[in-house]
C-alpha cells in the first residue's frame, strides 16, 4: 500500500507543479498598459535608429514611465526629422493591442485552465492504468533454492 500512496503523492505533486508553472507563463505573457507602452517605447527605438544610425537605444536613460519618454522621443524625432520619422504602424499596433486587452488576457486564462485541464486528465488516466498496484515487498515470493530452519 506505500506504493500506491507514493505514487498517488507524485501525480499530485506533479499536478501542483504544471498549476504553479502554468500560473507563472500566464503571468509572464499577462498584458498591461505599462508592459504595452515599453513595447511601443522599443519599437519607436527601432524607427529612431532607421533614420538616425547614431541614436542608440541602450544609452537612453530608463526614466520608469516608457509614455513620457515615449511623447518626448516622437516629439523630438518628429522636429528633427519630420515624415522621415513615420510611426503611424507603432500607433495603430499599440491601439489595436490596448483594445484587444482584455479579449487577450481572457484568451491567455482559458488556454491556462485547458491545459491545466488536460495535464490533470493525462495524470489521472495514468494513475487508472497503473491501476492500484501492490506494495513493494507484499507480494510473497516464491522461494528458490533451499529453505533453511
């Protein structure tokens, strides 16, 4: 019966663990506003550096809020160099991502809980097959060779 409660122990323990690494992919790709600016930020860097291959976007100081110094470096870009610097693709992209939000962050729980779902399925049916199993040693053995007294 050790057997048994081991193994019932593991498929839980592994169970627990795709939840907890689950949870913390979901949490990773999570979107929010400030995670949806600094994308806008780097991909204004990459615009920035097309038409000035002396800007570098690692020597650009990390101010903390990525829509301030977003508005500062389209504001000096746009007087430096006018419709060179075109971001309207950066613009629209970040729009779309802002309103499309909350259907993403439904779309990343969902796939979360069908995975969960289905890595708890594919454990349970493991344990089923393995049925409950002896422990260790119950079986008795037949003996083989002399028995001595």
């Amino acid at each position: 019966m050790n057997r048994f409660r081991r193994r019932d122990t593991l498929l839980v323990a592994l169970a627990v663990f795709w939840l907890v690494a689950a949870a913390m992919a979901a949490a990773i790709d999570w979107p929010t506003p400030l995670r949806l600016d600094k994308e806008r930020l780097q991909l204004a860097y990459l615009a920035a550096n097309a038409v000035d291959k002396d800007f570098r976007p690692y020597d650009q100081p990390d101010t903390g809020d990525p829509d301030a110094q977003y508005q500062q470096l389209v504001a000096d870009y746009r007087d430096r160099f006018g419709e060179r610097f075109n971001i309207a693709a950066i613009e629209s992209r970040h729009d779309a991502a802002v309103a499309g939000m909350a259907r993403e962050r439904a779309g990343i729980v969902a796939f979360t809980a069908g995975a969960t779902a289905v890595v708890w399925w594919l454990l349970m049916t493991i344990s089923r097959l393995l049925g409950p199993g002896d422990a260790a040693g119950s079986r008795e053995q037949p003996c083989r060779g002399k028995r001595y007294a």
